[in-house]
C-alpha cells in the first residue's frame, strides 16, 4: 500500500455534500472543526492588528497617534479577544473537533447536533463581543478588576455579556468531547492506548466544564453590578474588590491551561510521529497532563502576591504553583527524550517545535521566577509578567498552534504547503517573537508597569526594539497565511501520510471522508508504533 | 438506543449538572465570605426574610422532588398515562413554587427592599449584600426551576409517542438537583436568623 | 558578579536594604531559566542534525529509545521539584521579610486617589507625590484608596503592594542611597493610570529633620483629637482608660484585643482603620455592636490622624 493518494474525484468531507446550506446545517465534526478554524483565526488576525497598534503607540513615549482612552479600550480588547475568542477555542474547537473522532476510530462526535449549536453560539458571543467595539468598547483590562470595571462608564455590561455567551459554547464543546472519549473509542482503542492529544483534550475539557461556570458568574455579576450599582464588590457598602480577584482567577487561571494543554497534546503527537519514535513516557505525559488539569485549581491565588492576602496564603499558592510547573517540566523531558535516537523527519512542524519547546521552557520558568513570592513583589503588573505569559501563549500556544497547522494541513487539505517558503515564515515568527518579547522581560526588570499609555522616557530603546519584532511577527504570520492559502488551493497532492506516522488520524484517508473511513478499520497497532520502522525508505500506507 | 448512547446522555446529564454547581457555587463563596465578615448584619437582614413562604416553599421542593421519583418509577413499569400524570403535578408544584418565591419579591419589594443598597435596612452595613446575593440567588435558582419545568414537560410530550423511561429518568436527574440546591439556598436566607 | 547581572539585567539601582538580596536570587532563577531553556534547545538541535532522516539506510544512525522509566521519571521530577522547593524557600523567607514592618518604623499615611499619590506624616505634615523619607530609617507605609485599585511601586526599592479602597494595606522599606526614585501605579486605573507618578525622596536623616522641621503643621495626633471630638467619637470612648459604652482608647494601641468570636487580634493601624469603617466586623468581646460605621464619613487623613491620637495615648 504505498502510493494509495486520494484521486481528485474522491469523495471528501470537503465537496460531499456539497452546497453553503450543506455547510451552514452540518453535524460533520470535520467540517464543524474547519469553520471554527476559520473563526479562530479570523480573531488571532483582529487581535494581532489590534497588538501592532499597541506596538506602534509604545514607539514613543508620549504617543499623538491615539489619546490614552483609546489605548486603554486596545489593549483591553486585544486581550479579550485573544484570550476568549482565539485561544480558548482555538486549538481545543478546531483541531479537537477535528482530530478527536478521528484519534479514537470514531465516525462523529457523541453529540453532532450540540457541537453544531455550540459553533454557533460561539459567533454570537464573538459578534456581541466584538460589536461592542461599535458601543465605544471597555478600558478595563481583561481582567475586568472591581471596583473599576463596575464604575466605569464603558460598555461592560455588553463585553460580559458576550465572553459569557462564548463561556456557555466551551462548555457544550468540553462536555461533548467528554463524553465523546468515554463512549465512542473504538474498542481495541483502550485507556492506555489513547493518543495523547486524546487525553490532553479530555483534561482541558474538565476544566472547560468545570471553570468555565465561575467565569460566567463572576463577569455576570460584574455587568449586572455595573448596570445597577448593586455595590456587590463595593466596600462603601461593605463589599471586598479582592473577593472579585478571587472568583475571576479560579476561572482565570485554570483557563490559562485550557490554553496551553491542547498546545501540549499537539507536540505530544508531533514529536514521536516526526522522529519516528515511541514517546519515551507515554505515562509520565499522561500523569502530567492529569496533575495540571487537577492542580491547575489550586493555584489561582499567585495573581494576587500583592493584592492584600495574607503571607500564609501568598505561600501556599507559590507552593502550589511550583508542582504545577514539575508536571509541565515532566512533559518536557519526555520530548525531549523521544527525539533522542529516532529518525527526524527535518521540515516545518519539527522547526516550530524547536521554537516551541525553547520558548515554552523559557516562558514555565520565568512563571517559577514569578511564583517565587518576593521576587514577584518587583516583577507583578509589570512587562515581566506580560513578557512570561506572552512566551507561554504566543511562543507555547501559538507556535503550537502553527506546528499543528504545518503537521495536520496533509491531513486536513490532502495537500503539502511549500516547505522553503514555511521555513522563512517560521524563522519570521521565531525571530520576530524572540525580538518583541525578550526587551519586554527586561522593561519588566527595569521597573515598567504593564498597562501603561505613556511611560518615562529611559524605556524607549526596549520598546522600539519590541515593536520592531512585533511586526516582523506579523509579516511571518501574514507570510504564512499567503502560502497556506496557495497551497490549499494549489498546492501538491501530499497523499494520505506524508509524515509516514503511525498516528491513529492517519489511517483513514486525506482528507477523510464524509463518514472518516471508507472500510471497517481495525486498530491492532498503537499510535506510537514505530519499534519495527527501521529502514528509512520504507512507507507506510494506511491500514483500509 | 444502543446502551453506548444511553451511556452518553447519562454521562452528558451528570457533567451538565456539575458544571452547574459550579456556577451556584461562586455565589455561595461570595455569601459565605460576606457572612463571616458581616454576620450579624445577615442575622438581621434573614429576620426579613418571610420564614413561613422559605418553608412552604421547602416543602413544595421536596414533594414535587417525590412526585418526579414517582413519574420515573411508572415510566420504568410502561404505565405512561400514570407517569404523565406524575409528571404534570411536578409541572404544577415548580409554578406553585414560583408564584410564592414571587410573592415574596414583591413583598420585599413594597418594603423598598431591593438589591444594592436599597437593601441595607436603614443603615446596617453589610444588608445590602445579603439582599444583592438573596435576589442573585434566588433569581438564578428560579430561572433553573423554569428550565428544568421545561425539561419536565418536553420528556411528559415524549413519553407520548416514546416508551423509553430515559428522557424522564434524566430530567428527573435534573430537577433533583435544582431540589438539592435550594435544600442549600433556605437555611442560608431563612433558617440563619 | 552583582554589577554584570545587574547591569545585565537592565534592573534600577539597588536602593532599599531589601534590594540586593532579591536580586541575588532574581540571578539565580533568571540563570537556571536561561541555561534549562537553552540546553533544552541545543538537545533538539544535536537531535536533528544527528539523527535526522537520511533518507538512505547505511549512514542512518541505529534507532534507539530513551524509556523514561516510572523510577527515572521519580527521579527527574523529584530533582525539579528540589530545585523549584529552594527558590520557594528562600522567596518566602524573603517575602515575608517584605511583609513583616519592623518594631518603631517611621510611618507614613498614603491616600491614592485617580490619579495622585497624597501622603500625611505623623506631625501633620501633608505632601503631594512627593514622598521624603530619612536614608537608613525604616518606613512603614499605610496606604488606602478612595476610589478604586491603586498599586504603589518603587521598583528601586523592590516593593509593590497593591492600595485598596476601605481597606488599610501597609509597606515598609529601608532607603539605603539618597535619590529621587519614581512611585509608578502598578494596578490599572483608568485614563490617568500611566500619569499616576511620584517620587520618593531619599534624604540624609539631617536634610530630612531640616525638611521636617521647615513645615509646622499640627501634628497629626493634635488633628486627630480634635477630629475625634468633632465626630463625636469621644461620647462612647474614654481616653482615661475606663470603658463606656466603647471601649477605651488609652492603652489601646499595640494591645491583644479579644473579639467577640474569641479569635484576638492586635489593635495595630489596620484593625483600627478596620473598626471605624466596619465596626461589626471584629467586635470586641463585651461590647456591643452600636458603633455606625464612618466609612465615607471620615477622610483618610482624617482616620490616620485618628489612629495616630489613639497611638499617642500610651
């Protein structure tokens, strides 16, 4: 079975049914999948122009460019809509969607008609969301801390309308992956033998059901608050703002892993399959990813080493976050193990995933550096704390985000992107990150607090020099979106397993069809099987 | 149905129910953190609170909770008709519920008790709060029982045409668990004074 | 090796008796996170040049697998974690250092409000976002908001804390060097947030006396006697030591007060602050709850002048 390619006129979930009706009304996870895709990256564009403004404005440091107001409303929709439109759903949403069914030997999710609701749920919170802009926007901070989100004038009430109309549509997509992977693995497809993607889906999904809810409420209580002054957070009336910290982090915090653990499932899979190599602790990731989705509760309270809590509880939480950070460091050394040995397939994924693990290493122990209570006393709500979660969510998120793109783009278009013009693309994006970022842990050390509009005159050079980078790292993504585009149209029929994996999603035909398999499929072999692949030439087809 | 799909919807049902709890649950740690620090303005602002409508209202849960186990216990036997009939008196007891839960509001309402600070009787700091969170709470826990009136009714429709017992076994699951939250929600607003 | 960090690490001037301590362990973590990052990636590089797919089996190296066995993996996380514990070690110690303002600090009452810093020192003198203090003296800020998050930040000084409205928060630091160091507000708070900048004014103790001496003002405990028989505060508490319907201020400051609950707390600026804004909330045991609270009645210099009366009736 070696060149077993999907002829042209082959049925795909693509053309089959076809019509924009068949689209719009669809229960194919596929194509659910592919249109939160297009969602999520159509907000990583809105929110990435809205970043290189923000850039732009930092270049001097008293900007005639915008008034301080519209700089606060930027920055405060940048961070919405990256975190609640294009992160949380992104990977999970679109490449979960996509994947999952697949990875299990499943023809649908449990509930196609709840994925297809929650689609379009989703682009109602994203359009209140986003429409709120046209009501002058809010300048609270995404973090919407009382008693300043509940007296200003801005439109809050709308914005929290919206992230909780976009929380309701992460929930159904976490309680439909649940119970999707307890009730639809094929039969040989055990526990043990789940992708790891599979499980990093399953613990994001906990924490998309579970965390989600007191996010809701909280952001609720403040629109409701902020439309009739019910002093709820107010201490004039015997309210404590902190008591708002501690509600938005319990979600907020958790919601950081429902960003990065899908991340961590995608270079889970990316690794063993572009070295060719069983992962060198399947269990230990597994572990991992439990441990972060259970601890990641624990930890919310290192938001607030300055906020007023008491040094008793300052401690426990930087404790406690420091496990977090062991189980993260665990996943790091089982990839790295993996690659040690195998047979590495050198082209884009791999590239994104040297970025990624470099960053991703870099950005987890800064967050130890911060969880280290006096050293986070200097470094809180400034550039530091902005530049560690960036090199998480851009360098880890992101650049696992791109990595899959560049891994699952055969899988998903039948066709290879060009590979020159990926590596330029991925040097733009690692450099152009590296170049924006790096200045600003150092504007952190230096003193400079996070949020501000204008800012003394002695930190300039450091952010020119960020905003240089910051548009080189849009040119990389624009040049990548070019490429994808053409080679999505153009591009060379890639055949159903180009990466030659033993990955599950492989064994059915690129792209799937409607029904994902066009013979009963038998899963005899792990994902991860590549102990008898020692004769490089070999290919392997798929197991229809 | 095959046992894998009623598998899925029980294992939906119960992750739908606990991501609920989860959302009273933030509001029970805002009561209990405003409790500690005023109590004695909660021990007064629950004296407010119209003691013999909490316990009606307890009551009527509790029956209508027994009346639903009824319903699904007929369902299971094929006696449809009798479930149905089960099943409308659980219907009615939600609406019995509201109108009292209504009734109340609006004798809190004639007093100039509403949420924010209308509700800090004259000048006891920290009523307010209890009033805001009395209203936030009992406000979402009656918007559930609508919902979950609903669910009742949409599986009494189904077992017309339908002699599965599952539809109303697991909005029998549901309703429940509204019952169960407002077993929490009396103590804390009628029973504390 | 502390001027190359930290000149390195683009950190301001080492300007508190704190500063150099952190920053000896912000090297040490800063370090470890570099070179973990970097021989995590130089790994990946040699893995793929070495073991990259040749494409032809003869130069292919053979397959090999690392397990990472349940006892190496022990090993390797147990490692991590040692190594996470001693940063935690140390930071806490240092922390609560930072928390911890010692015994007889001069103290400073700080009111923020969008978007200025205004401080009263004990003998009434007041000053607007400029804040002088003696080198080599302890300073014990107690700080509040009148209207929303402020956050006070002297990055020379390694301290941050965020200021809360209805609440007292407290700071202390020791200028080491005189200087002019920026306070930047750390927590956002509106259209002002980025303007919200002041000075603390570091000055040898005698140019500090001189300053002092050159602003007579009543002092802060005169102001709050005299606020506190305006307000009416002094019809239920004694400043003679016998209670009333209050309980008597003599003495009382620095005092174990049992409460109501039976926990016991110390009568310290907080919880002074505390029972004048929301009396029920730690009530004394033996008295009842009459007290009405002054929170928006009484200005924040006005409850620091009160504290500052109750402190001076020792």
């Amino acid at each position: 079975m070696t060149a077993r390619t999907s002829e042209p006129t082959a049925e795909t979930f693509w053309t089959s049914p076809r019509g924009v009706r068949s689209w719009l009304l669809t229960h194919d996870h596929k194509r659910i999948g592919v249109m939160y895709f297009f969602s999520t990256a159509l907000m990583l564009a809105i929110g990435g122009a809205f970043a290189l403004v923000l850039r732009a404005v930092l270049v001097s440091p008293d900007s005639s460019l915008v008034d301080a107001s519209t700089y606060n409303k930027l920055f405060t929709h940048h961070g919405i809509i990256m975190v609640f439109l294009f992160m949380v759903p992104a990977i999970p949403s679109a490449f979960g969607n996509f994947l999952v069914p697949l990875m299990i030997g499943a023809r649908d999710v449990a509930f196609p008609r709840l994925n297809l609701a929650s689609y379009y749920v989703y682009c109602v919170g994203a359009i209140v969301t986003i429409c709120a802009l046209l009501f002058g926007g809010v300048d609270t901070g995404w973090t919407f801390y009382a008693p300043y989100s509940t007296t200003t004038s801005t439109a809050v009430t709308m914005v929290a309308c919206g992230i909780f109309i976009v929380g309701v549509s992460s929930i159904m997509t976490g309680l439909n992956f649940l119970v999707t992977i307890h009730t639809l693995r094929a039969e040989s497809i055990t526990w043990r033998r789940l992708p790891l993607f599979v499980w990093a889906i399953y613990g994001t999904a906990i924490i998309q059901v579970l965390a989600t809810p007191v996010l809701g409420l909280s952001l609720a209580v403040v629109g409701i608050d902020h439309v009739w002054h019910l002093g709820l957070f107010d201490p004039q009336a015997g309210g404590d703002p902190v008591l708002f910290q501690h509600l938005f982090w319990f979600y907020s915090h958790p919601a950081v892993y429902i960003m990065v653990l899908p991340a961590m499932g995608a270079i889970s899979e990316i690794v063993p399959a572009a070295a060719h190599n069983r992962p060198s602790s399947y269990t230990g990731i597994v572990i991992a990813t439990a441990g972060i989705a259970l601890v990641g509760f624990l930890t919310w309270g290192h938001h607030m080493f300055v906020a007023g809590m008491s040094t008793f509880d300052a401690g426990l939480f930087g404790a406690l976050s420091m496990f977090v950070a062991v189980f993260s460091a665990i996943k790091v050394f089982a990839w790295l193990g993996t690659m040690w040995g195998g047979r590495i397939t050198i082209a884009a994924p791999i590239l994104y995933v040297l970025s990624f693990v470099f960053l991703f290493v870099f950005g987890g122990m800064s967050g130890v550096a911060v969880a280290t209570t006096s050293l986070d006393v200097h470094w809180h709500d400034t550039y530091f704390v902005v530049a560690h979660f960036h090199f998480i969510m851009v360098g880890g998120t992101l650049t696992a985000f791109l990595a899959a793109i560049h891994f699952w783009f055969p899988k998903i278009t039948g066709r290879m992107y060009s590979e020159a013009w990926a590596r330029l693309a991925w040097a733009a994006v690692t450099g152009g990150f590296i170049l924006t970022f790096t200045p600003q842990f150092l504007l952190g050390n230096a003193g400079m607090p996070r949020r501000y509009f204008s800012y003394p005159a002695r930190f300039q050079a450091l952010h020119v020099m960020s905003t240089v980078g910051a548009f080189i790292l849009g040119a990389g993504m624009m040049l990548a979106v070019g490429y994808l585009v053409v080679a999505w149209i153009a591009g060379r029929r890639a055949g159903d397993n180009p990466w030659q994996s033993r990955g599950f999603e492989w064994r059915s035909p690129s792209p799937p069809p409607p029904d994902n398999y066009v013979a009963p499929m038998r899963w005899d072999t792990d994902a991860y099987a590549y102990d008898d692949d020692d004769a490089p030439t070999a290919t392997t087809g798929t197991a229809a | 149905m095959t046992p894998q799909r009623r598998h899925a919807f029980r294992v939906a049902v119960w992750l739908a129910i606990a991501s609920e709890a989860l959302l009273f649950s933030g509001l029970f740690m805002l009561y209990a953190s405003y409790r500690s620090e005023h109590s004695t303005a909660f021990h007064l602002a629950a004296a407010e609170d119209v003691s013999w409508i909490g316990g009606t209202n307890t009551m009527i849960l509790l029956t209508s909770s027994f009346a639903m186990a009824v319903a699904i216990h007929f369902a299971r036997l094929g006696r449809r008709g009798v479930a149905r009939g089960w099943a409308a008196g659980v219907i009615v007891l939600g609406c019995a519920f509201l109108a009292f839960k209504g009734y109340e509001w609006s004798l809190h309402l004639r007093d100039g008790i509403a949420p924010g600070a209308a509700g800090d009787l004259e000048g006891v700091r920290g009523a307010s709060l209890f009033f805001t969170l009395y209203y936030l709470m009992t406000g979402l826990h009656a918007l559930h029982v609508i919902a979950g009136m609903l669910f009742v009714a949409w599986a009494r429709h189904r077992t017309r045409r339908d002699d599965d017992p599952l539809a109303i076994e697991l909005v029998g699951v549901y309703w429940h668990f509204v019952d169960v939250v407002w077993v929490f929600l009396w103590p804390l607003f009628y029973l504390v004074t | 090796m502390n001027e190359l960090f930290h000149d390195l690490l683009d950190l301001p001037p080492q300007a508190s008796s704190m500063a150099r301590s952190i920053d000896t362990l912000h090297y040490v973590v800063i370090g470890t996170a570099f070179l973990v990052a970097l021989a995590s990636f130089a790994w990946i590089a040699v893995a793929m040049v070495r073991f990259r797919d040749r494409g032809t089996s003869a130069a292919q190296p053979a397959r090999r697998r690392i397990r990472i066995t349940p006892r190496r993996e022990l090993a390797l996380a147990g490692g991590t974690l040692a190594v996470f514990v001693a940063f935690w070690v140390v930071g806490f110690a240092q922390y609560r250092a930072l928390r911890s303002p010692p015994d007889g600090a001069m103290r400073i009452y700080v009111v923020a409000k969008q978007w200025m810093w205004a401080a009263v020192y004990p003998d009434g003198t007041s000053v607007e976002d400029d804040i002088r203090v003696p080198v080599g003296e302890p300073v014990h800020l107690l700080m509040t908001s009148r209207d929303v998050i402020h956050s006070f930040y002297v990055a020379a000084f390694r301290v941050k804390q965020d200021v809360l409205p209805g609440r007292t928060t407290e700071l202390w630091f020791t200028a080491t060097i005189p200087g002019t160091y920026d306070i930047l507000c750390a927590e956002y708070c509106g259209a002002g947030h980025s303007r919200m900048r002041g000075h603390v004014i570091a000055m040898s103790r005698d140019d500090f006396a001189r300053w002092l001496a050159g602003h007579s003002a009543p002092s802060l405990a005169a102001t709050g006697e005299r606020v506190a028989a305006e307000r009416g505060c002094l019809r239920c508490h004694t400043v003679d030591g016998t209670p009333h319907l209050g309980p008597t201020w003599r003495g009382l400051y620095g005092s174990t007060v049992p409460l109501s609950t039976g926990d016991s707390v110390v009568a310290d600026e907080t919880y002074l602050t505390e029972s004048m804004m929301d009396p029920s909330a730690k009530l004394r045991a033996g008295f009842p709850s009459l007290m009405p609270s002054y929170q928006g009645l009484l200005t924040a210099p006005e409850a620091a002048s009160i504290v500052e009366y109750i402190r001076s009736l020792r």
